[in-house]
C-alpha cells in the first residue's frame, strides 16, 4: 500500500530564515506530486504541483520554491521566511489523469515568528 | 474558472442526529469530479468520496451519503446517527477536465465545514 510521509511535523522559525520541507511517498512510481497551504485552520490553497523529476508548476506567485531531486521526493524551499509563511503545508500524491483522488501526508505545522 | 462554496461554516449537532454538510460548486466544464474530504483534529486530510459528472447516482457507505444534483450544482454530505468521532473539519473539493496529457492540476478545495458533534 502507499504512503506519505512528510517532516518534519512542526517548526518553528524566525523571520528571515531558510525552509526545507520534505515530502516521500512509498508504493507507488510516477506519482503526481502537491504542495498546499492550509491558513488561519482553513481552506487549502495549491502552491506547486510535479508531475515528474525536475518537472515543478506555480500556482501562486510567492516567496516558496519547490524541487522533486527523486520520483517519490518533494521538497518546499524558502531562502527567507516572512510572517505570511505561517500556516500548515500539506504535501500529497496521485495518479496521472483527471478526477483521480489525491491522498495526504500528516502536515507539516510552521510558525514564523 | 472552477469554485466550491460550503456556505455553512461550523454546525453543532447533538449525538445520534442526522447532518447534512451543503457543498455547491461552479465550473464550466462538461466533465468533472467531485470530492469529499475529512480532516481530524489530527490534521491529515481523510479522502472519503469521489464522484464524476457523468454519475448522479447517490451513494451511501454506511453512516455517510452524498447527494449530487447537477440540476443545482450540489454534492452534498449526509451524516446519519452522528458519533463524536465524526467532529471534523469536512471539505468538498473540484476537479475539472479532460485529460490533458501533462498537466495536473491540483483540486480546487472550498473553506471547509467544521463539524461538531456534542456527546
């Protein structure tokens, strides 16, 4: 069965520092990959999607990167944090084609302080 | 350009009650999908549901239905005989399209529905 595993669970950072989220997924090959952004303990925002190595698409133009070195690894980068960045950052995988279903890792909370 | 709207922000109901989380959608695709989505306390977000635009068959698993009317543009969320573990953050969520042979874009979420479920 597949899994999504992302770390690490909570962070906190001052402002101004650098960011590297790390996303895995085990079980399955040539996943499409997804960062989102929960904020305020609500709606879900897209910030990337990957739908292969070295493949990475903006949704929102903002202070994040993405990078997928590996099939099944996906990492979210910042050089410098702003406040704004707070919130929780959920990566998630599926299948290539519409309508499939994306599953979800267990999040990862950041606080900028 | 696709939307989801789940007018009901937070709703608190007694045990063993029926509930019913309201989720319309806007998009100008013929052919779509629909999602529900569950998120715990915990955080992670639990698929429960995907529904494409061909099929307006209701479906029921268990304590949980959905209704999807394409007449109104609704797929909703029914709960019957609630349980205090059904408190939840309940999300409906869109996905449009054909396939385009490269893109994936990601599903269009709406703000999510607070479920409360008092013992």
């Amino acid at each position: 069965s597949q899994t999504i595993h992302q770390w690490p669970a909570t962070l906190v950072q001052p402002v101004g520092s650098p960011l590297s989220l790390e996303c895995t997924v085990e079980g399955t090959s040539n996943p499409n990959l997804y960062w989102y952004r929960q904020a305020a303990g609500r709606g879900l925002q897209l910030l990337f999607y990957s739908v292969g190595i070295g493949q990475i698409s903006s949704e929102v133009p903002q202070n994040l990167s993405a990078s997928r070195p590996q099939d099944r690894q996906f990492i979210l980068s910042s050089k410098k944090l702003l406040l704004s960045d707070s919130g929780f950052y959920l990566c998630a995988w599926g299948l290539d084609g519409p309508g499939y279903e994306q599953y979800f890792g267990p999040g990862t909370r950041l606080t900028v302080t | 350009a696709q939307k989801v709207t789940q007018a009901q922000t937070e709703i608190s109901v007694v045990e063993k009650e029926d509930v019913t989380l309201d989720c319309v959608y806007e998009t100008r695709d013929t052919t779509y999908y629909l999602f529900w989505y569950k998120q715990p306390p915990s955080g992670e977000l639990v698929f429960l549901i995907r529904r494409n635009s061909f099929d307006e068959q209701n479906e029921i698993s268990g304590r949980y239905s959905w209704n999807f009317q394409k007449s109104t543009s609704s797929f909703n969320f029914t709960i019957t005989a609630s349980q205090v573990v059904d408190s939840a953050v309940y999300f409906c969520a869109l996905s449009e399209g054909e396939y385009s042979g490269g893109g994936a874009d990601g599903l269009t979420f709406g703000k999510g529905t607070h479920l409360i479920i008092q013992p």
